[in-house]
C-alpha cells in the first residue's frame, strides 16, 4: 500500500466518523449538556468583558470583537462536546446570547454596585441591543458560534 492509499483511507475513516458523530449525539449525557451550557456561557461572559476592556483602552470600539466571542464560544462548546452537531451548536449559540446580554448586567451592576440598582442595570444592558448595527453583529456572532461548533 503506498502513501497515497493509505492517505485515502485515512480520509475516509475520518469522514465517517465525522458523519457518525454528527448524526448520533445519543452519547452525550445530561451533565454533557450542562458543563457545555455552563462553561459556554462563562467563557461568552468572560472574553466579551475582556473585549470591552481592550476596546476601552485603545479607545476605539470593535464589532468584529462580537465575531470573535461567538468563534471563541463555539471552539470551547465544541472541545466540551468533542464533536459537532446541530445541538451542539444551538448551544454554543444560546450560550453566545446568553454571554452577550448578562455581560453588561454583570458589569453595570457590580462596579458600579451603590449607584446602580438592578432593574437600572438591566435597561442599560438592554440599551446596548437598540442599536441595529450591533444587533447585526451581535446575530453574525451568534452563526458564527453555530457554525463553528456544528463542523
């Protein structure tokens, strides 16, 4: 068998497996499900904040930084389930969403604790979902974590 055969082989046993796992998530438990809803949304809360703060001080604010939480998000979700599939990727996109809309709650009600209530804290955070080009990352952010974590 030569190098070429063998590579083919290697392929095909590959893309099988990929077509198995994407068609048969029996195998992962509930507590699978649970660890990736739980360290998705952590990990969406976690690098948004850090975007905030690299944004604050450059001074400049990026949208890309949205795409970027969502491919970060879907890689982790992805690395938890250790394959993809549609479920696997509906969550790492509710985890996306859920990370991107309790990050400014997180914020605005914990730095700034004695001058904000948490109903006030929830109407600025929802403020930030006003603006239609955001929205319009915010959702490109979120394909791009079901896109990422469904391959």
């Amino acid at each position: 068998m030569n190098f070429q055969e063998k590579y083919d082989e290697y392929k095909q046993r590959q893309e099988a497996k990929k077509f198995f796992n994407q068609n048969n998530d029996y195998h992962l438990s509930v507590s699978d499900y649970i660890r990736m809803l739980f360290v998705g949304t952590v990990i969406a809360i976690f690098s948004t904040i850090s975007f905030d703060f690299l944004s604050m001080k450059i001074g400049w604010s990026f949208s890309y930084f949205d795409i970027l939480t969502g491919y970060f998000t879907g890689s982790v979700v992805l690395k938890i389930a250790r394959y993809g599939s549609e479920k696997v990727g509906i969550i790492s996109a509710v985890c996306y969403l859920l990370g991107t809309l309790f990050t400014p709650i997180l914020t605005y009600y914990i730095f700034w604790n004695q001058s904000v209530s948490l109903v006030t804290a929830i109407q600025l955070a929802l403020g930030q979902f006003s603006n239609l080009f955001s929205l319009v990352f915010i959702a490109i952010g979120a394909m791009i974590a079901y896109t990422t974590s469904k391959n």
